[in-house]
C-alpha cells in the first residue's frame, strides 16, 4: 500500500465543460490477481472503515492468490470518500493490451460475462480490505476512524455515468427550483395550485418534443410515493425535483430504473426495455431504432441475462450504464491542453489606438485579398466620379443646372464601370480556367465572386438613385425654370425651352431611363434572401413571386437592361460627339465574354449528353441521381455543375455539388427539396422509381446501366461544368478539417472518396516499385499532399445518414492508415449526459461491440450526439499537428460560418498551428 500527497487543486466535478483540465491528485497503480466471481453483485461499498487525514491519499492494492486473474486496481482517497478510476487486465491475464471497453463489452457479447465485468464486481469485495488498511493508517485520529468510507463516483473512471443520467440541464437545486417553482405558479394559475401530468415537462423545462419521457418519469415518481392522481401539488413537485436534480448516481439510477420497471416489481422484463427504448428512440428522434427495438431489446437481454432468467436487476442496469463509452476525445497532453486554453484567453487592452491597431492588422491579415480588390474598385469610381464631376464643373450646363448635373454625371460614369465588371464575377468558366490554369489565385479571392457580384450590385443601386434623383430632383425643374438668357446656353442640346416635366418623359433618354428603374428595381427586390428562398409569404397568386424560379426569371431581364443602356448611352441630352458617348466602351468586352460564357454553356449541354444510372430517394427529401460521365469531362473534388431537367424547366440551369470522386465512372449530385424547382425534379423523379427491396432505405432504380439512351420513363437532364469551389484546392493542405452541415456534406463527400482512391494509389505505386526495385516515385498523385483529413458531419436527422452511407462504409473498411477521422453528429439526439439519451448510448455500445454497426448512422462510424465543440476541436488538431498548415474547407448554412472563421484566426494567432478558412457559397 502507497500513499502520496496532493501536488494541486482537485478539479470541480460541476466544471466538465472547461478547456482546462487540473489535476488534483496522484494515482499510484499496483498490479495484483482478483478472482473472479460470477454473480450479481452490487459494486456500492458497505463496509465502515476509517477516515485519514485532510491529505489526499493516492492509493492502490495488490494481494497474491495462486488461482486468479492479475489485475491492475488504481484509486483516490481523499478525506473519508474513495475513488476507483480504474480496473485494468496486466501480466498474466490473456486479455492484455485490449481496450478496457471492448474486454467489458465486446467479449461479453460473444458467449458469457465480460472479465471486465466480473472485474468490477469483484472490485467491490476487495475494496473491503482497503477500508480496513485506512483503520491502520488512520490510527492517530480516533474519532476520525467512525466515519463511514463511501464510493465517490464523480471522482472516479465511472464519472461519465453521472453524465449519463442527467434528467435535467439545470442541477442547481435551489436557483432550478426558484424558476420551476415560477413555471408552476403560471400554469396551475387556474387548477387551483395542481400541476396535471401533462404539464410536468413545461414546468421542469423539457421542450414539447420530451413530454412523453416527462410523462413517464413523472409516472415513476409517482409509483414510488404512492400517488394514484396525474396533478401533483407544489410540495410534490419540491419533493420530485429533489429528486431528479440530485447530484447522486444510486438516485439517479434508481429514478431511471424505476422508469423501465413500470409494474414495479424490481425487474425489468424484455417487453419493458422495449417501451422504454421506443419512448427513447421517439424522444430522441431516431424512427430507425424505433422500428428495431425489439431487436434492441433482445440484444440487452443476450448481454445482461445470459442465465435466460427473464428479468435484470438495478445491478445488471448500472454495470450497462458504467462502461458505455463517452465521446469525449482529449489531447494527448493534459497539461499541454491547459497551457494552449491559458494561451488563448482574450488579453483586454487598454490602449484604444493600440487596441484599435491590432484589430486592424488581424483584419487586414485575414482579408488582404479582398482588401486590396475593394480598395482598387473604390479608387477607380472615385478617381471616375471627380473625374466628370470636374468635366462638367467647367461646361456651360454647371451655369444653368448647377452641382446637380456634375452629381448626375459623376454618378453616371461609375454606373458604366459597375454595369461593365458586374457580369465578370458570374463567369464561371472564364473564373474557373483563371483558378486552375494561373497562379491570379494567390491574389485574387476567386473564392468572393458572388460576393463581389452583390456589392457591386449595391453600388449600382446607389449609382441609379444618385443619377436619377438629381436630374429629376433638380436639373430638369431648374431648365424648367431658368431665365431665358441663362437657358440660351442649353438650346443646342435641348432646343426649345421645355414647360413641363413630360418633354422630358416621352424623350429617348426619359423612356429608357424609367424602364430601366423598374426592370432593376424587380429584379433586385426578388434576388433578397426573402424572395429568393421563400421566406416572404405572399397570398395567391402573388405567391409565384417568390422562390428561385422568380429569382431565376427576373434575373434576365438584364438582357433588356443592357440593351435599353446601349441606347441610353447614345441619347445623350449634353453630349453629341460619338466619341464622347462612352458607354458601349464600358460595356463590349464584358458582354461579348458574358455571352461566349452563355454560348459555350449552351453548347456543352449538348454536345455532351448523360445517361440516368441510379436514382434514389432518401429520407430527409433527397434525390440523388447517378449519371454517366461525358467523354472528356473531367473535376476536381469539390467542384460544382449545373443541371438542367426540361420536364421541370427548358431553361433553368441550377448548381449542385458534385459527390462523386474524379476517379469514379459515373458522376453524381445529391439535391436536397428546397424550393420550388427542387421540389419538381423530385416528383418527376419518384413517379418513376421502384419501392425498395432487401431492407434498403429510399426508393431505388439501378436497373438502367446499359444501353446508349436514357429510357423514356426517365426525364431528360442536360449538366455543365465543372466550376471552381474553394473546396477543389484541399489538396494544397497535409491536414483538412471538412465541415458539413446537412446537405453541406456533398463536397466534402467528393473530397473523402478523392483522398481514399489517392491513397490506394500511391499504395499500389509504392508496391509496384518494391517489386520492380526502382525508387519510389508518385507519378499519378504528385500533387496530392494530404496526409491527414478530419471529416465532421452534423446533420438533424437520423435518416440523412442514409445518404453517404456506402461512403462512410468504405472510408471505414479502405482507409487502413487511418488517414481520415469521421465525425458523424445527430444534433436531434440529447447531448451525452442526458438521460433521454443515456439507454441510446448503451445500445450504441453493445451494437458496436458486437456486429461493429453505429445503430444511430447504420455506418461503421460511430455516431455522437449532439453539436460539436468546434473550439475543441480546433484544439485537438492544434496539439496534433504543431506547426502544421490547416485547411478548413466549410459547406452549409450561414450561421456557423462566422464561428468557424473566428476560431481559424484565434488559433492560428495563439498557437504555430495555421488554419485558412474556406467557405463555400450555400
């Protein structure tokens, strides 16, 4: 036996969350054999022993028995509480380098008890002899040595178990209960102080979509105190959230095993694992374990009943519950974790100038390539505005119209600057050709084209009222009425003095102008973010003018637009000299690559026609299509096409991403149903599929892989592409963080497939230049530099899985170097430490132990729950690759972009890990 003082602070067992991580105590492991027994035993102490002194103790035992299995038991002991953090298989046992929960689960799925759950149960009985070792230690403090030793969970390897049975987020009794007890002043308002079972949830704080696990656990609470009504009054409902914001495992244990063993008989039969799964499985979300929870069932059953009794014990429950894994995943280094989470508090600093100086040099690092292109767009309208501003200060018209007309014509001229570069952003194979075939990509944010595109689209905007305010605001209505020695000098271009605001009207200039405003003014209002994704709700039949089919249409009308410019342009009121009308200058470059753009997409279309292989349709409204891949068509991973489908549309050309791997003989999009045109494509698409068969998810068609045409069931789809992504240059990287939200996925999808077909290849090079003794070259992967991808994919649904499911399969079973780490996330599923999530954790578990299937994903990648800790996992990769440059490639909504983004710039400012943060357009 061993003792050792504390070198430090223990650290709150209330303080998970936290990036820093202290710890409080040595543990000193000794090596020794433990029978084994077999029995159901409860692994709670119930013996007294002696306290020591205030001191933390790191304690161990070990005790020779010829017969027995060596095992390596690790403890704390501080004050009069005990902590085991760990059994663990040495020497001499067969069991020995196994991870400890594959030796408590996966063995016990094949035949008996686990050794790691005999361990535990044993460990109990052993632990016994620890109390009486604290009797002799503690000698010198009689008194002291009444005191009972109690088994301290919360501070043992067993601590995620307290996790694990969370019933509430607010475990603070006393503030919990003020707002519990406000909740249910409000509902029971008018029940005379009564709070009926149906009410139980609102008033604990569980959302609507937990009202029948509420229901149950407010059903087993009320079988233990005898309670025969569904209200309860306020004292009930003190002495139930007690209860279920008690910090004790045994109590929280109890509470949920009551749950199951409604008969309350102190078993739990196979019938009541199954409701108690299907209660689980529809709390959580998850319908596919709902239909399997039977099989579910069985498989608890075959784990924790192998004598076929019939029945579990709370024992048989709490062993389930205390070796089911957590998800957490740590650094290597604890105390380097904490040294990089001290590094990366923010510093305040109470210079202002300084303060400010340093905001800006961040801002200017992480955005000098939109800086310098914005900067030189400003410069150019400025220097264009003085430029005719100055012109016609010095002309006769200033004599007449004043500063209006230098306004007017200032804000003209950068009106045929912005109309011009307006339409080279939306240029896709000219920007694509520009990304792959020149290095313009280190300078220029190829990445901001739509981006770019919208803010020039604002000045424009701008330009127009500025020009056209200030000509009828206030050049017209002072030709109006100037004098007429004053108005002499315009007759030469106006002739005779007009009387009303119609001469000016019913003129070329006038018409043009006006049309123009209102085409623009449609067009802009229906590309917003409310008309454009159907946001704003207007009454039929208005209701067309919404979605991106108007977003679409009204687009064109620029055509017209540019055409009304040109002439415009021509029928100018102060200039006559063709030479000084400079619009169709501004605008023929621009126009006549916008239209070999057009011409060129038109013609690909075409010229390259596909066959459907595949469709399917997933849950999660999905429609993914499987097509033959055009002679010469040739992608990047991560790169986007167009599609166009003539049943739905003739001229619709819509962007998706492209899932399948460069490598791949066919060429595939997955579209998620988001809008209206979506939505046709998936009717057209399903009235031809066939319902699925052997189990599969979706409706599936793959009977149409030979033959030279599409067959007539199937609609005719024309694509063209590819276009540049920013997610096409991943291969830049050694290491890449791939973030999916949702349908997000589908690049990233691409990108995992591209890497493991890379990796096969520079295998098989490798094993050719064993064999021929040539030194080892990689001719066809010379470019391909990534030696580590982390793939996180968050997604709401369980069936969304479904999707990328022989994806994640393969990656599981090729990448034999471990070269790709998934990350599946259902954020529908409660955080780990829930307890509507606890029984989908251990069911996880046994699954996974024994047939090597996530129950939640169908994959062989286990599933967490949940949203990720992005700060954590920036962290991980930090402390992994030191020094490294990282590509962090984004796709999906909005809402995480700015998070992400931020923590790219915390890291790579605070530690030699680089992150460059690449979004995609969504």
């Amino acid at each position: 036996m061993g003792t050792g003082e504390v070198g430090g602070a223990s650290a709150d067992s209330n303080q998970r969350d936290s990036d820093i991580e202290l710890i409080g105590g040595e543990r000193v492991p000794h090596g020794g054999p433990l029978n084994k027994r077999v029995g159901r035993r409860s692994s709670k102490l119930s013996n007294a022993s002696a306290s020591t002194s205030r001191s933390d103790v790191g304690h161990s035992i070990s005790q020779e028995q010829d017969e027995g299995d060596y095992v390596e038991v690790t403890m704390d002991i501080k004050g009069d509480s005990v902590a085991l953090h760990s059994v663990i298989p040495v020497a001499g046992n067969s069991d020995q380098g196994e991870d400890e929960k594959l030796v408590l689960l996966g063995k016990g799925m094949e035949k008996k008890r686990s050794f790691g759950a005999s361990v535990v149960r044993s460990a109990s009985i052993r632990i016994q002899q620890v109390s009486q070792e604290l009797k002799r230690l503690a000698s010198s403090s009689k008194q002291a040595a009444l005191a009972r030793v109690h088994y301290d969970r919360t501070k043992s390897a067993a601590s995620h178990a307290l996790k694990g049975l969370k019933f509430i987020s607010k475990t603070g009794a006393g503030a919990g209960w003020v707002e519990v007890e406000k909740q249910f002043d409000a509902l029971t308002a008018s029940t005379n102080g009564y709070l009926h079972r149906s009410l139980f949830a609102k008033c604990i704080g569980m959302n609507k979509e937990s009202e029948a696990f509420a229901g149950e656990l407010f059903d087993a609470l009320s079988r233990r105190r005898g309670i025969q009504s569904d209200s309860i009054n306020k004292l009930q409902l003190k002495d139930f959230w007690d209860e279920i914001s008690d910090q004790s495992f045994d109590s929280r244990l109890r509470t949920f095993f009551d749950m199951v063993d409604k008969d309350a008989d102190g078993r739990i039969t196979e019938e009541e694992i199954k409701e108690i799964i299907c209660l689980s499985a529809t709390t959580n979300k998850l319908a596919n374990i709902q239909r399997q929870a039977e099989e579910y069932a069985a498989l608890i059953m075959e784990e924790l009943d192998p004598d076929d009794t019939g029945f579990i014990m709370v024992n048989d429950l709490e062993m389930l519950l205390l070796h089911g894994p957590t998800h957490s995943t740590r650094g290597d280094s604890k105390y380097l974790s904490q040294m990089l989470s001290l590094k990366l508090k923010p510093t305040h600093e109470e210079n202002p100038i300084r303060r400010w100086y340093t905001k800006t040099m961040y801002f200017l690092q992480d955005n000098w390539q939109r800086t310098w292109v914005l900067v030189l767009w400003l410069g150019v309208m400025l220097g264009l505005f003085a430029y005719k501003f100055v012109q016609y200060r010095r002309k006769d018209a200033y004599e007449v119209m004043g500063h209006c007309v230098c306004m007017a014509k200032g804000a003209a001229e950068t009106l045929k600057l912005n109309m011009a570069i307006i339409l080279l952003p939306v240029c896709r194979n000219t920007i694509t050709w520009l990304r792959n075939k020149t290095k313009l990509g280190i300078m220029v944010p190829f990445d901001d084209n739509l981006n770019f595109h919208k803010v020039i689209a604002v000045a424009v905007a701008i330009g127009v009222g500025i020009h056209g305010i200030y000509h009828l605001a206030c050049d017209f209505p002072r030709l109006i009425d100037a004098s007429s020695e004053k108005y002499e000098l315009m007759e030469p271009f106006f002739g005779d003095q007009p009387s009303s605001y119609w001469f000016f009207v019913k003129s070329w200039e006038g018409v043009t102008g006006i049309i123009m405003v209102v085409l623009m003014a449609i067009a802009f209002t229906l590309a917003t973010p409310w008309f454009r994704r159907g946001r704003v709700k207007l009454p039929k039949p208005l209701n067309n003018l919404t979605g991106f089919n108007a977003f679409w249409y009204s687009h064109h009308l620029f055509v017209i637009v540019y055409a009304l410019l040109i002439v415009h342009g021509i029928k100018l009121y102060l200039t006559k000299e063709w030479y000084k009308k400079t619009t169709w200058m501004y605008l023929v470059i621009p126009i006549v690559i916008y239209s070999l753009e057009r011409l060129t997409r038109a013609l690909r279309s075409t010229i390259k026609p596909v066959r459907i292989l595949k469709v399917a349709v997933y849950p999660g409204n999905v429609l993914a299509l499987h097509m033959s891949k055009p002679q010469g068509f040739r992608y990047k991973s991560g790169q986007y096409m167009f599609l166009n489908c003539a049943a739905v549309s003739p001229f619709e050309w819509h962007p998706f991403s492209i899932t399948s791997a460069p490598g791949d003989d066919y060429v595939s999009v997955h579209i998620r149903t988001l809008g209206d045109w979506t939505r046709s494509l998936k009717v057209k698409f399903s009235e031809c599929c066939q319902p699925p068969d052997n189990g599969k998810s979706g409706l599936l068609r793959a009977d149409n892989l030979q033959g030279d045409g599409s067959p007539s069931g199937f609609p005719k789809v024309m694509i063209d592409g590819p276009y540049g992504a920013p997610a096409q240059d991943y291969k830049q990287y050694e290491v890449v963080l791939l973030v999916g939200l949702g349908i997000g996925a589908t690049p990233m999808i691409s990108i995992v497939k591209d890497i493991v077909n890379n990796m096969k290849a520079m295998e098989e090079e490798e094993g050719s230049n064993i064999e021929e003794g040539t030194p080892q070259k990689r001719n066809g992967v010379s470019k391909f530099n990534t030696s580590r991808a982390y793939f996180y994919w968050v997604t709401r649904e369980q069936g969304s899985f479904d999707w990328f499911k022989g994806v994640m399969n393969e990656v599981a079973e090729e990448d034999h170097k471990g070269v790709i780490e998934l990350h599946n996330y259902c954020t529908s599923v409660y955080e780990e430490g829930d307890a509507r999530s606890a029984l989908i954790a251990m069911l996880q578990s046994l699954n996974h132990a024994k047939n090597g299937v996530d129950i939640v994903s169908g994959t062989r990648v286990k599933s967490h729950f949940a949203k990720p800790n992005w700060r954590r996992v920036y962290k991980r990769i930090a402390l992994t690759h030191p020094g490294a440059r990282v590509g962090v490639f984004y796709c999906g909504p909005p809402a995480l972009t700015k998070e992400l983004g931020q923590l790219a710039s915390d890291f790579s400012r605070n530690t030699t890990t680089r992150y460059d943060f690449h979004k995609e357009n969504f």
